[in-house]
C-alpha cells in the first residue's frame, strides 16, 4: 500500500499491510502456528538470534497475522520504534511496567488511574520491592517536585477513564525526559489518532485495543508502542513473561482497526449531542467530558487532541445509590457492563473516591460513566430522559 498519505483515515486503511504477509488478498490471513519447521540445522541455528521480530521462529513470537496489527500500530504513531500486543490491556500495562522498574524503583502514578493499573502497583509492584506514590493529575510541569533518587517511572492516564481529567502530558514527558525517567501512558481514551503519544514525547504508549481498536466488544487485546531506543528492554521483558496475543485475536483487531477512524467520529459526534444535553438537565450539575470548558484541563485537550471519544460521565444533583441505580435501571438502550468502545452504548455507576489517595475529588451527588456507541443519538437522549424521571421519582 503507498505510504503516501498521512491523513489517519487512510493509515487505519493500509498500514501493516505488507504484500508478502498478505499475498494480495485484502486482509491477512490467520496464521495459527506453534512450531516452525526449518529446512535443516544450519536454518535452525541461524534462525535463533534473540531479535526474530517479523521472522518465523517459534509461534509465541508472532507470525505475519500479529507483525500486521503491530505494524500498523506503530505507523500510526510518528516516530515510534515498534509495538508489542498483548493477550488484555492489563497484561500491557504489566509488561511495559516491569520492563522499566526494578526492586528499590519508585514509580508515580496518576491518581486518576484505572483501577487494574493501580492494583497492579498496590499488588504486584509492591510484592517485588517497588514502591508507588500518587500524584494529583493537574500537576503538570509540577511533578517535578515529586521526583527523588529511586524514581524510574511516571505512569499517566489522559483523561482519566472515570473523573476524566486532561493530563498535560507534554510538560510531564520533559520533565521525566530531562530526568532520565520512563514515561508511560494509557492513551485508550484518544487513541494514536487523536492523540499521538509519541510525538508529544512520551516513551511507552499503551492501548487496551480491547475498545476502540477491536470495537465489536468480542476481543481481550493490549498493545504498548514504544519510542526509539525503548523497545528492546520492552520486547525481552514481554518474552521473558511469555506474554504473546491469539493470532485470531489480533486478526480481529485488525478487522477492527480498519473502521477506526469513522467510528471515532460518530462515537465523538453523539456523545457530544448527549454530553451538551445533559449539561442543560436541572438533575445534573456536571458533566466531564474533555471537549466541555467545565471539565478539568479541557484547555490542554484543546491544544494537544485532534478530538474527542464516547466515554465520559456526569454528576447527579444529589440522591443516593438508590436513585442513581433508579436512573441505571430504567434505560432501555444503554446495557450495563464494563469496557467500553463498542457499538453499544453503556452506562455505569462509577464512585472514583473509593480509588483515591493523593486527591480527593468532591462531587455534589453520585457519577454515571456513559459509553456512547453508534445508535441514533436521538434516541439515546430519550432514554436518558426516561432515565432522569426515574432518578427524580426515587430521590424524591
């Protein structure tokens, strides 16, 4: 395919698609292997150097069906070196996790999290002698005051997946760059299309591409993307963990990869209808998503994202558990589950206070996370209408 373009619509289409992994045929095939057989002896020992990365060596280290997602994850971040798939998005954030932290390390992680990640750090990490101290997600260039002698890692999360906050990531990245310290950053929310992690200097990229990537909410799939000069220490901790993605897994996430980009569109084009209605509603006092001024560093999502996505949350004017489940309970087209960037949309009670430690967000009532898919958003607005009398009625 010609490389010539650059518009993200277009890279979703073509990249990774090499013509000797796809032999002509649109999509490549599922290669399903785990030995490889070899012509001789001679073949099999030169075949056994450490770096066999797009070369047929032994089925845990991928075959043409994995290189293709990989690579065309890799293009679509500028300047990136190369990119490892994992079986979940937990599972890459593991491994890029233990490829940059030793015992004694110290790693800063946003408080705004995802929970899996912070139960790693709280579980795992800790078991192995690394500690991890929280960091307010606004403090930008200031996280600098937080570094010491045994910090190796900043983790961010932009927005984070439940309160939505807007990391300045570039000022963090140059602040950790100047340090010699890793950065990592779950980019699921933006994706490489509407936020190019590496470009903005960030050293690991991840993506649970078990959302937007894949998209038909069928896959558990994980990517990491990293800068150049990051990748090795990244690839032989994730061989050494024997961590390796079903060939029909990533086959699935590049089916789903190729529709990426005007799903994103719709998904930000609904759930910005719905985001500005519910902002109107007397029963809601806020609304966080990015692209809305109210929302904390929407000024930096301005200046750094190409757009926005379909997951966000509100603040209900006060009630309890009772009404908000009221609310939950009474919609017709939003299904009840976790995940998230599907075609289907999705409401949740989410209660981030329960995960924080080094801030304390108040909120004036409970929070509902809202997965906007790819039904008419008219009708959505009716259900959550629908939702909303049922919230008033048991608030009372």
């Amino acid at each position: 395919m010609s490389a010539r373009s650059k518009k993200p619509a277009t890279q979703v289409v073509g990249a990774g698609r090499r013509r000797e992994w796809t032999q002509g045929i649109v999509n490549t095939p599922v290669w399903r292997a785990s030995t490889i057989l070899y012509d001789d002896v001679a073949h099999l020992r030169a075949s056994g150097g450490r770096d066999t990365h797009h070369r047929l060596f032994y089925g845990r280290r991928g075959t043409p069906t994995q290189w293709t997602l990989a690579d065309a994850l890799t293009e679509l971040e500028p300047g990136a070196e190369n990119t490892f798939l994992y079986p979940s998005g937990v599972a890459a954030i593991a491994a890029v996790m233990l490829a940059v932290l030793s015992p004694g390390d110290e790693l800063l992680l946003v408080d705004s999290a995802y929970d899996p990640t912070r139960s790693l750090a709280d579980g795992l990490l800790r078991r192995f002698g690394i500690t991890t101290r929280y960091y307010d997600p606004m403090i930008g260039a200031g996280i600098e005051s937080l570094i010491g002698p045994a910090t190796r890692a900043i983790f961010m999360e932009s927005p984070g997946s439940l309160t939505f906050e807007v990391q300045d990531v570039p000022a963090i990245a140059a602040v950790a760059r100047a340090h010699g310290i890793a950065t990592i950053l779950d980019n699921t929310w933006a994706t490489p299309l509407l936020f190019p992690a590496i470009a903005h200097g960030v050293d690991y990229t991840m993506l649970a591409c078990t959302k937007y990537v894949v998209g038909h909410s069928d896959v558990m799939l994980g990517s990491v993307t990293a800068a150049p000069g990051r990748f090795e220490a990244l690839r032989d901790t994730s061989y050494q963990l024997g961590q390796v993605a079903s060939p029909d897994d990533a086959w699935l996430g590049s089916r789903g990869l190729r529709t990426m980009a005007v799903r994103l569109k719709q998904h930000e084009t609904s759930a910005l209808e719905i985001a500005h209605w519910l902002a109107d509603q007397p029963d809601v006092v806020e609304v966080r998503h990015p692209a809305l001024p109210s929302c904390p560093g929407h000024d930096v999502w301005r200046r750094d994202f190409a757009g926005s996505s379909g997951l966000f949350s509100f603040v209900l004017d006060g009630g309890g558990e009772r009404a908000r489940a009221a609310l939950i309970d009474s919609l017709d087209h939003f299904g009840i589950g976790y995940s998230w960037g599907g075609y289907e949309s999705l409401a949740l009670p989410v209660d981030p206070q329960r995960y924080r430690t080094a801030t304390t967000p108040a909120f004036a009532g409970p929070l509902v996370r809202l997965q906007i898919g790819l039904e008419d958003p008219a009708d959505l607005i009716a259900d959550l209408a629908r939702g909303l009398d049922a919230f008033r009625r048991a608030r009372g």
